[in-house]
C-alpha cells in the first residue's frame, strides 16, 4: 500500500491565500471560486474552513473533497492534532429530533467533488488536546482507502464569519 504525504499550511481567513480557481458547471455557467488547500495527484482539498468550537468539548472541520481522477475514491479516516477523536458524521433527522449518525467512509465518484459541510457529512472533533479558539490552526490529515493521505492545515474562525 503506497503512502503520499504533503503539507500545505493555509490560514483561512475568509480569503485564504491559495490557489483560486473558477469552475464551470456543465450548463455553461460559472460558479463560485474555490480555494485549493491540498491536493495529491487528481485528488484536491477545496475550501476548507473550522469554525471555532461552540462547545468546550466538541468541534467540527468541513472541506470538498475533488476527484479528478478516472477511478472512485472513498475517504476512510479524518485525524486533526487538536482532537483526541474524530469521526466522519451525516445528520439525520429522526422524526423531530435531529441526530448524528458516524459513517464508515465517504464515496468520492471520479470526476465528481463531495461537500462536507453544516448540516450534513461532516468531521467532527471530540476530546481536545487543549482549547482552541479564532487565530488558532488545525492540522488536519486525510486518508484514502488506497493510503494516500493528505495533510493541511486551515485556520479557525469565528463561529458566524466560518458558517457564511
């Protein structure tokens, strides 16, 4: 099994200084810039962002994940320096309660992008190893099903600014 190891530090602050580029849907229409964090042959981590942590033990961390690749991809593992657990959540709703339900991995279809994001699939952070707050960065690792593994690092913002 063949690992792949890249650091990119990035600090988001709602203009992250990355690379920015401009994608087209197959209507023809243009969408929104995306900020690339890390990318490791055809696979790309875009806008990725950390809102500080509304609880004193539970956070989150969300990213697109880009598959430019021929092949599908299915992410199997998400590991933060700060958090002493994290697992890869969906939400659900359950009559009118919302819950959590941990998933085993997220599908990421060739030449398709997966959103994680509020209010759905998303990485959430348990068990800190210290308080961390705005200014603060995470290091944030991300292992495929075949090994490779991507790393970067995104800055924590304030809760409101991060969920615009």
């Amino acid at each position: 099994m063949q690992k792949s190891y890249l650091m990119f530090p990035v600090i988001f602050l709602g203009l992250a200084c990355a690379s920015d580029e401009s994608h087209t849907d197959s209507g023809g229409e243009s969408q929104v810039a995306s900020t690339t964090f890390a990318s490791a042959g055809k696979i790309a981590v875009l806008d990725a962002f950390a809102p500080a942590p509304a609880t004193p033990d539970r956070g989150a961390v969300y990213f697109t994940i880009q598959n430019s690749d021929s092949i599908d991809i299915r992410i199997v593992s998400v590991s933060v320096d700060l958090a002493q657990t994290t697992a890869i959540h969906t939400q659900r709703m359950d009559g009118d309660m919302m819950s959590m339900v941990p998933m085993e991995g997220v599908l990421v279809p060739a030449g398709e992008s997966v959103k994680l994001q509020p209010g759905g699939v998303h990485v959430m952070l348990m068990g800190f190893v210290r308080t961390y707050g705005v200014g603060d960065t995470l290091g944030v690792e991300v292992v495929f099903e075949d090994g490779v593994a991507i790393s970067f690092a995104v800055g924590v913002s304030a809760y409101a600014e991060a969920m615009q």
